[in-house]
C-alpha cells in the first residue's frame, strides 16, 4: 500500500549475554564454534537471547503508534532496527521517508563544545543543513529554555539542560518520520508538558510518531494506537486504551503469584500475607468496582514467628503510578494484636471515591519495627461505570486523583422561547 510508511515483516533480532572476549584465547574458540554451526545467524547459540520473535505490524503515514511494555520487553530495540543502528538477524524492515530519532537525547553532544557549537553539530548529524539549523537556530534554542546558557559548554549542563538542548534540537528536525524514546523520563515538568505538546504538533502536521514510554497518560492522550510487547513478542495491537489496559491487566496475574516465589517480594517473613481480596458492599469478592459505594479489602496472613502484634499499610496507585490514596494501621492509633498462626487483616473504606480505570494495591507489615513483609503489586482493581455491566464495553479511564461527593443542579433564568412552527407549503 503507497499510505504506509514503515513495515516490520516477521522480524527476530538476537543478542550475546555475559560474554566479552577480551583476549585473543578467549576469542578464537568463540569464532571457531561460530563457523562450524552453519545456521548461527537463525538459530540461537550459547549465551544467545531473542530480543524480537517473528515480530510484525504497519504504520501508516501520519498515523501515532506507541509502544508499552516491561522493560526488556523490544520495545527501544524496534526503534534501533528502525533508525539503522542495529540490523535485524531475520525479516525485512521496509521505511518510507526520512527518520530522526529521540532514542539517545543528546548523543552526538561534544562536551567541550558550547551549546551553539552543539545544536549545529548534532543538527548535521541528524541531517539538517547548515542553513537550516540557522533558520531554526532561534526557535531551537527558545524552545529549549537554556538562552542565556546557549554559549557555555555543555559540559557544565545539568542533566535537565542536556536532555532540553537535545530534544530541541532532534524536534525541529524535517523528517518523515519521528522516533521517540522515552524522553519524558528526563527534565522537569514543564519541559516534558513541552515535549508532549510538540509531539502533538508534530503529529497533527502528518508526521509519523513511533513514541515509547511508561508514562500510560502521555501515550494514551498522544496515541489512538498502541502495541503491547512481552518477551520480544507482540501481545496485542490496537486502540491505545484497550492496549494499555491489557497491559496494565498483567499485574493482575502478577498479583494471582505475588505472595508465591516473587522477586519483587521484601521483608523478614516473621508475619507474611497470603491472599488478598476486595469486598462489595454485598459482601461479594470483585475486581471490577462502581465508584462510590463503600468496599472492604482484606489481607490473609500466616504468622510463622508467633509474633503477637503488627500493624499493616497500604497505598493504592493509579495507572499513571500516582499514589492516589493511604492506609495505615499505625496513623489510626490501631494495632492488631493476639495475631494467633493464621488470620486477616481487614480495611473498610466508607466510599470509593476514584475515577475510572485501573488500580493497584501496594500493602506492607510491620512488626518489632522491622518490615516483615512488602509487596508493591498486592492486588491490581478497575474502577468502572455503572454503564459497563449494561454494555460490556471498557469506560476511557479518567486521569486525577479522586472524585469528590457532590451535587450538580440546574435552574433556567427564563422559559425558553417557543420553537416557531414550521409550514408546508402546498403544491400549485
């Protein structure tokens, strides 16, 4: 099709792990064994891990994808593959237009150099003309924000200004196609508004944006369509709301096996949790939740110290992993004593006062002053409409930190004027 602007077609890209040949010793064996396995460049060797399996998908010109997953998961190795700094072992990338590439911000950065001297050295490197790094010079460095540092050595630039001068700079390059990175990792708050605002902009004059990132409100607000990847596989492909919430959705099952082997898991083990569960106001277990009514969440616990007393904490966060909410035994004055062997800690919240979409539960236990147990994805929950258990379809999630009781009204000032009638007029 003529409308698409990058195609992976079956992609695998393999990586060596934990093996450096730093001697001539080490090194022959190594090319030995690599020529006598004729199939070394399909098949996986000793120390060998598929980055991509049989990965596929199209953009379209125009057209925003994200990209979400764990980290590992391919996602910054699909923009290498793309921008050319690494070759694919399999498949075929096929790139309709020019690209530039917010994969390393500030690479190509001299730090001797001032930052002048820098924005037309990266600007070259990026393919821009001397001329037209001049006419942009001044909007480069106005949108940067660092004018009155613009003839110091970048050197001396905190990490803020660097990533500011090199996201500037790889912004305003004209290319086709714009490969972004996790950019919003970096800087201040006003300056990732600013990059979200011109990859909008970007965007909306029919550039094509490739934007990876965990920050699930920047790509959900930025891109109709995402993919998932997991272990160098694509998961799902589609609108960006659906796929965030499948991913989100796999600390759920995350947290089905959180208080079995998990190496996310802390804590002595004198009291450790064993179960985790959320209460309707009907007293029925449920995962999906209507704002407002009050629920219960209850902790199962064993206590293979025979302590006689701890206190537990709990925070929830939403999908943004903005902690919206905390509980605290030992805020409240409250104290679980006469643990016995086995038990459960029990919360009762009067109401459920978030918006729509999906939370987690990060809980914790504490006793003799020493954290026993801590587990940072306990319990994942989704918050929905009333209208979801009518349609069956999933609400767009709604980003702010709680919603408040309240009452809205209505009064007219006057009667609305009377609609005039409308006439038909008859046929001669």
């Amino acid at each position: 099709m003529t409308d698409i602007a990058l195609e992976f077609d079956h992609v695998w890209k393999k990586f060596r792990k934990g093996e450096i040949h730093d001697s001539l010793r080490d090194l022959i064996p190594a090319v030995a064994r690599s020529l006598v396995s004729g199939n070394h460049k399909k098949e996986l060797q000793q120390h060998e891990f598929w980055a991509l399996e049989d990965v596929s998908f199209q953009v379209k010109e125009g057209e925003v994808l994200g990209f979400v997953g764990p980290n590992g998961a391919g996602k910054s190795t699909i923009l290498k593959l793309l921008s050319k700094i690494l070759r694919p072992n399999r498949g075929d990338i096929s790139v309709k237009g020019r690209i530039s590439a917010l994969i390393e911000i500030g690479a190509g950065f001299h730090p001797d150099l001032t930052g002048r001297e820098n924005v037309y050295l990266n600007g070259a490197i990026l393919g821009m003309t001397k001329d037209e790094i001049s006419r942009k010079f001044d909007e480069i460095v106005d949108f940067s924000g660092i004018e009155d540092f613009i003839d110091t050595p970048v050197k001396r630039y905190s990490s803020g200004m660097y990533a500011r001068l090199g996201f500037a700079v790889a912004a305003h390059v004209n290319t086709e196609i714009l490969l972004v990175d996790e950019v919003l990792a970096v800087g201040d708050a006003a300056f990732q508004q600013k990059c979200l605002g011109k990859m909008s902009d970007v965007s909306s004059r029919g550039r094509t944006v490739l934007f990876v990132s965990h920050n699930m409100g920047a790509l959900q607000n930025l891109c109709p369509r995402a993919i998932l990847l997991r272990r160098g596989q694509i998961v799902c492909d589609g609108p960006s709301d659906q796929v965030v919430r499948e991913y989100l959705s796999h600390l759920t099952a995350s947290a089905e096996s959180a208080f079995g082997v998990n190496p996310e898991r802390t804590g002595n083990g004198w009291v450790r949790l064993t179960g985790a569960q959320i209460l309707t106001d009907a007293c029925q277990p449920s995962r999906m939740l209507i704002a407002g009514p009050p629920v219960t969440i209850e902790f199962t616990y064993e206590n293979p110290a025979g302590l006689d007393r701890a206190h537990v904490s709990f925070t929830i966060f939403n999908s943004l992993g903005t902690a919206v909410s905390n509980f605290d035994m030992a805020l409240t004055n409250s104290v679980a004593e006469g643990l016995g062997s086995t038990g459960k800690f029990t919360c009762a919240l009067e109401t459920l006062p978030f918006p729509i979409g999906q939370y987690r539960i990060a809980v914790a236990v504490t006793a003799k002053g020493e954290r026993t147990d801590q587990l940072p994805n306990a319990l994942v929950f989704d918050v929905v409409s009333s209208t979801f258990y009518e349609t069956g379809r999933a609400p767009k999630a709604q980003y702010a930190t709680c919603m408040l009781k309240h009452t809205w009204r209505h009064e007219a000032d006057s009667p609305a004027a009377a609609k005039p009638q409308s006439t038909k007029r008859e046929a001669n």
